[in-house]
C-alpha cells in the first residue's frame, strides 16, 4: 500500500483514477504501487502547461504515468509537477523497463532531464537537433524544410557556391 | 561507432567466442523486411546476435504537436496517418477518448458499426503482416493471396467512408455515415467467404516445412519477460498471457460478443502466427454477430454543440444555422480534465492520452502506441540467434514504424 505521506493530491477525472505524489519521491511511489500489484506502466509522457489559465497548476510540467493492474483490472494515473530549465526528475528505467524509450522521448520532445538514465539521448527526432518541440513555446511550422525554397542550400546561386 | 548509416566498421576490444572480434554491422533503415524505416545496429560473432540497438525516428511526422494547433474535430483526419495499417483503430482510440471527457455515450448502431470496422481492420492489418512475413521467410505467393482479400476490405471502407485507406470513418460523437444497404450485401459475402480464406493461407504456411524451420523455436519470448517488457497484443498472447482489452477493459460493447482471446503457449515466432492466424477466425466471427445484431437507430450522438445539423434543418430552422456556422468556425470545446483510452489494435494497445484545457483545441494528445513499447523487446527475442533470423523475428513482432514513430 502506498504510504499516504506521498499523496499530496488525489481524485477521479473521466472515470479515470488519479493521485499526485511529490516530484522527488516519484521512485518511492512508483515501487510502492508495483508492490501493491500495478505492474505495468502503459506510458510515461509529459504535459506542458505554459499560460494554461483554465485550472491551478503547482508547476509548469506534469508528468504522467500511466500504471495498470493486469489481475482486477485496474488503472492508476500518478502525477507529478516540476519546473526548472531544464526540469529534472529520477529515472524510473530499473523499476519499469518500458520507460527507457518513454524516457528518451520525453526527453527529446519536452527536455525533461532524467537522472540516472543509462543512455538519454534523443530518440524520434534527429540527433543534431535544436530545441523540444512539443513544448508550448515551441512554434508550429517554424522550422525551414528541405528542398523548399527559403531553405538557404537551395537559394545560393550555383555560381556563388 | 557506426558514423552513418550504410557504413559497416569492426569494433576493437571485444571478443566472441571463437576468438574473433564482435562485428558491427548496420540493418536498414532502407531495408526491405524492416517494415518501415527502422535501422538496427546490430553486434555480431560469426553470424550470432550479440546486441541489438533500434534506431527509430525516421517516421517521425510530429502528428501530436500537429494535432495541438488543430481542432477537436479536425484531429481525426491526423490520427489516421500514425499506424498506418489500421487507421478505424486509432480514430476509435480517439473519438473514444474525447467521448470519455465530454461524458458523451454513442448510440448502439454507432458502438457496432465501430466495432465492424475495427475487426475489418484487425483482419486487413493481419493479412499484411501475414503477406509480407510470408514474402520474407520464403512464401512468395502468401503476399498475392493476403492483398487480394485485402482488397476485398479496401473496398468496404470506400463503400462506407469513400475512402480506400485513410477513412476517418469513427469520430467523437458517432461515425461519418450510417452504412449503405450495398455495404452490409458486400459485408456479408466477406465474412461467407473469408473462413475458407483463412484455411487457404493455413494450408500453405502451417505445416509448410520451411515456414515451420524458421518460425519454431526461433525469437523465444517468456512470458514474465514479456510482461516485464510491457509487450501487448499477439507479442504477449504468442507466450501464453490470455490478456485482450477487448476481453479485458471492454470498450464499444465488445463485452455483447462471443469471442475468444487467441493464446499460445510457444512463445515463440511461430506461436505470434498461430494467434494471428486464430484472432482473423475470431474476427469473422464477431463480424457475423455484429453484422445479424446490428441494432436500428442513429448513428451519432443529438448534440448540436458536437455534430453538424442535417442538411435538411438549415433552410428552415435559424438555430441549426447558427450551430452550423459554430462548429465549423470555433468548432467545440472539451471540458478540462484528461482522459486515458485503450482499444486493441492489431498489434497491441494503441491508447489516447489527451489533456483539454477547456478550449476548441487539445493541449496535448499522446498516443501509446503498441509497436514503440513492443519493439524494446527485440533485443531479448534476437539475442543468440542467427541474424537470418532477425528477419523472422522482426517479422513477427509487427511493428509498423509509423505508429512507432508517430
């Protein structure tokens, strides 16, 4: 049974369950309910909840994992807010397995670092690039694409090259 | 380490055990049973596996940071794009998911034509995996017989969406349009004839003594690794875990059809092919029972807020207008919250995850897709094996890249 001291916040939303546990006892809240039978983490993703005005947020990033009871069955939503440039939370790859890519793509999208990772590096987009796209600041269509004409390879004269 | 893909360089340092050193050699991205753009870096001693390392991301679309700048309703159109082979499947996954936010429940004629055309799929996205794996172990005529009847359910998604493919037929609040008298005629056939079908694809590869030398024994996955590794689908039912969220977390009325959940205890490639073979069985017939059930009635949701008004009512009623001009200008909005939807797609669980801060746009939309979680498994399955048979087992695992990738 997880211990009530790492609840700060629970509720149901959608029909489904949720609790919020403290952002650095994340590990002790996610073996105590492995324990407790959720052996599963579904997924493990990020919310970017820049200018948001529609409820109370403690920080601007939510993380969200997914943990599910194979035997009743029964899902469980634990979050955890964080802020910081960048956000900083454990790792959770040695009690989960499956979270080692979700990881590296929160990672790589939202540039939530996790400490104790074996290999964070970015996954889904291309090694080289700048910026995580799915935060909020992060503009839709702002990046130039290849072979367009504002691509600037394509805009040197072939003389000039 | 590889520089760039194509390059094959030897590393220094380590040894197999014959002596010689680890070789490491590039797979893909361009390789033709990769499914997709999927590159391996693959460690090698003689022709054993020592490693596996998936470099994904060539697929990758962007399709959830697309779908933060789109409306509720234009999403659909996108969800369809990221697991390409069944695209009813992720529409459902969707509509479902705002359904569940916005506390709305769709008729039973919806719930069962969604359910149709999920088993459709299920069966269309089976029939190319079993085609394409067939092509690649050696069957060659495997792919001929699979798309032909493929082809039979690309014509029942156009006779109902107009679509071949990408058909964005479920939607939050019902479907696109009631089926045609035509639709249900050409359903029936399908299902009279696809039992004998699926014997003819039984009878060339399950006794088929090249099919059953690659596929026996080959890329053994236990059943407390798979659960570990957070496989679902026929990964997790091909080693003997009897757990289908259809059966599971029933979902659109699934828990009013008589089913069984396709098990196999092998564990192994061949086992994944017999599930296969087994749940396109299962889907003929909840396909016969959705098709002799099918409930009369509407098939969307009454809400005005959600659904545009029939053609009809705009020329004689000033509200149906107004709502008209609504929806497809601002569109709706969602309630804040968020909401978690798992639907059993033909490779595992394909989820929604989406937050609404109460706007006519999502603020966030993640999908869970089977193929990202189900490919860490790789490693484990390849691991001493020849690397012939990668091709087996990356055949067998089914993972599509764009659904991997989004």
């Amino acid at each position: 049974m997880i211990d009530s001291a790492l609840v700060v916040d629970k509720g149901v939303t959608a029909r489904d369950e949720w609790i919020t546990v403290p952002a650095d006892r994340i590990r002790d809240a996610l073996s105590a309910l492995k324990k407790d039978g959720y052996r599963l983490l579904v997924f493990l993703t990020c919310v970017d909840h820049l200018v948001d005005a529609s409820r109370e947020f403690p920080a601007r990033y939510e993380l969200v994992y997914q943990l599910r009871d194979l035997d009743k069955p029964a899902d469980l939503r634990l979050r955890t807010f964080i802020d910081g440039d960048p956000p900083r939370i454990d790792s959770v790859h040695d009690i989960f397995p499956p979270a080692n890519w979700d990881e590296r793509e929160t990672y790589d999208l939202f540039g939530v670092v996790f400490a104790g990772h074996p290999g964070l590096t970015r996954i889904l987009m291309p090694d080289d690039w700048v910026g995580h796209p799915l935060r909020r600041d992060y503009p839709v269509g702002g990046e130039t694409v290849e072979f367009s004409e504002e691509h600037e390879i394509w805009q040197t004269p072939p003389d000039e090259a | 380490m590889i520089e760039s893909p194509g390059v094959t360089v030897t590393r220094t340092g380590e040894h197999g055990a014959f002596g010689g050193e680890l070789l490491t050699v590039n797979f893909g991205p361009h390789h033709p049973s990769t499914h997709g753009v999927l590159r391996l870096i693959v460690d090698l001693d003689g022709e054993q596996i020592k490693r596996v390392e998936p470099v994904i991301g060539y697929l990758h679309t962007g399709i959830e940071k697309q779908m933060e700048a789109l409306r509720w309703q234009q999403g659909v159109v996108v969800t369809d794009r990221h697991d390409y082979l069944s695209p009813p499947i992720n529409n459902l996954a969707y509509a479902l998911a705002v359904e569940k936010l916005m506390g709305v429940e769709v008729p039973p004629r919806a719930n069962a034509l969604r359910v149709i055309m999920s088993e459709l799929t299920r069966l269309s996205s089976h029939l190319v995996w079993m085609g394409t794996s067939g092509l690649e172990l050696g069957a060659m005529s495997m792919l001929m017989y699979c798309f032909r009847e493929r082809d039979l359910i690309m014509d029942l998604n156009e006779e109902i969406s107009g679509f071949r493919m990408h058909t964005s037929y479920i939607r939050p609040g019902g479907v696109m349009a009631d089926a045609t008298p035509r639709f249900l005629e050409m359903l029936d056939k399908f299902i009279r004839e696809m039992p004998g079908h699926v014997d003819e694809y039984e009878d060339l590869l399950t006794m088929n003594p090249i099919w059953r030398s690659r596929t026996i024994g080959i890329g053994v996955l236990p059943a407390e690794d798979a659960k570990v590794l957070g496989a679902t689908g026929p990964m997790l039912r091909g080693s003997g875990v009897a757990w289908d969220l259809r059966k599971a977390i029933p979902y659109s009325g699934y828990e009013n059809y008589d089913f069984e959940v396709a098990v196999s205890n092998d564990s192994d490639c061949y086992g994944r092919y017999l599930v296969r073979i087994k749940e396109m069985r299962e889907a003929v017939k909840i396909l016969r029972q959705a098709l002799d059930k099918l409930p009369d009635g509407p098939v969307n949701v009454d809400d005005r807020k959600m659904l545009p008004p029939p053609r009809e009512e705009l020329e004689t009623s000033m509200e149906a207008v107004i709502h008209h001009f609504k929806l497809f200008t601002e569109g709706y909005s969602v309630p804040p919250g968020d909401a978690y939807v798992a639907v059993e797609s033909g490779r595992g669980e394909n989820g929604c995850y989406i937050v609404s801060d109460g706007t006519h746009k999502p603020r966030r939309v993640k999908f869970r897709s089977a193929s990202f979680v189900n490919l860490q498994a790789l490693e484990r399955m390849a691991l001493n094996h020849m690397i012939a048979d990668m091709i087996a087992i990356i055949g067998t695992a089914d993972t599509v890249l764009g659904d991997c990738d989004r």
